[in-house]
C-alpha cells in the first residue's frame, strides 16, 4: 500500500515537470506552482527594449491580415502588451496597455477587451497585467473572431497558470511564448485552438 501510494506520487510530480516542456528546475519552490501569489522577477525600469536582441517573445511569426484596419492596430497593441508580458517588463505592458485602449475605441463590439488593457494600462505591477491579460485575451478573441482576412492567429493554453486552473492567450505564432510566467517557464503551454 505504502509503495503504490510512492508510485502514485512520483507519478503525479512526474507529469506536472513533463506537462510545461521543462528539462530542468532549478528550484522546485512553491512559486513555480503558482506565478500570481508572490510578485515575480521583474527588471529594472528600461532594462528590456522589446525591440533588442534579448527580446523572449523571438518566436516566428506568421503574418496575419485583417479586413479592418481598427481590428489590425488592436492586434498589433495586443501583441506589444503580450510581448511585453514574456519579458516580464511591467512599465512596457503599461504603455502598450494605453495604446491598446486607445485603438480599441475604433473597434465595434470591444467593451470586454477594452477594460482589461485599461487595467494594465493603470497597472505598474506585472502580476495584476498578467491578470488583466487573461481577460484581455478572451477579450481579443471576440474582437478577432471573424475579422481575419488571411492567415491565423493560435489560441494558447499554459496548465499551471493562476494555481493551476491555466490560462490562454492569443499569438501569430505556433512556437509557446508564455505571458503569464515569462522567464521562468517560458515555453509552458501549448496550442488549443486556430483562429481563422
């Protein structure tokens, strides 16, 4: 009984260091689990340019087009809040956050989507923009839905995000770059769905 108790743990942590792609850790603290109760590593103000060789969200992209050129300028904010968030860099998600809110004011339909990039456009702390870009991305997705004249745009799913109930967001490409743990697990997730 004790043994099958010991098979079955060792099991269970097994699957939750295989289930985000990860090799190594190198520190199995409580954190890891659970990226939204302490504050995560962030950089010094200006440290990341998102444009710099050390970008994190280096991933390729495909090219996606839009039959609304509203809906284009959303996406590209969108993709600057999300890249932003992969580096952990909160004063770049904040400013992508404002231009969001600014271009989502030109798109029909987009109230959901539009208070969630006001909350990180009011937020200097990268736990609450990850927060709000769980919301943002539901919101995008409605916004998006029909408004993509060629190419796709994956709908991405990390298991362990906020206490392991796992978290979506929206990229141009199929290679997983996390925006909910950044550095520290940053290719967690995987595709759940295509946007066409």
């Amino acid at each position: 009984m004790k043994n099958t108790k010991m098979t079955t743990l060792a099991l269970a942590a097994a699957f939750m260091l295989a289930s985000c792609g990860e090799t190594k850790k190198e520190e199995a603290t409580e954190e890891a689990g659970m990226p939204m109760q302490n504050e995560m590593h962030q950089e010094q103000a200006g440290e990341h340019d998102m444009n710099m060789a050390g970008n994190l969200d280096d991933g390729q992209t495909g090219k996606v087009e839009f039959s609304n050129d509203a809906v284009s300028s959303a996406y590209q904010h969108y993709m600057h809040v999300k890249t932003a968030l992969v580096n952990t860099n909160a004063e770049e998600a904040q400013s992508g956050g404002k231009m969001l809110v600014e271009a989502l004011g030109k798109v029909e339909n987009s109230n959901k989507a539009t208070e969630a990039a006001r909350k990180i456009a009011n937020s200097q702390s990268i736990n609450e923009q990850r927060t709000a870009f769980l919301d943002l991305s539901a919101g995008m997705e409605e916004v998006l839905s029909g408004a993509i004249a060629s190419g796709e745009i994956y709908k991405q799913f990390c298991p362990m995000a906020f206490d392991g109930k796992g978290g979506t967001w929206l990229s141009a490409s199929q290679e997983v770059r996390n925006p909910y743990y950044g550095d520290k697990m940053l290719k967690c997730g995987s595709v759940r769905d295509t946007i066409k």
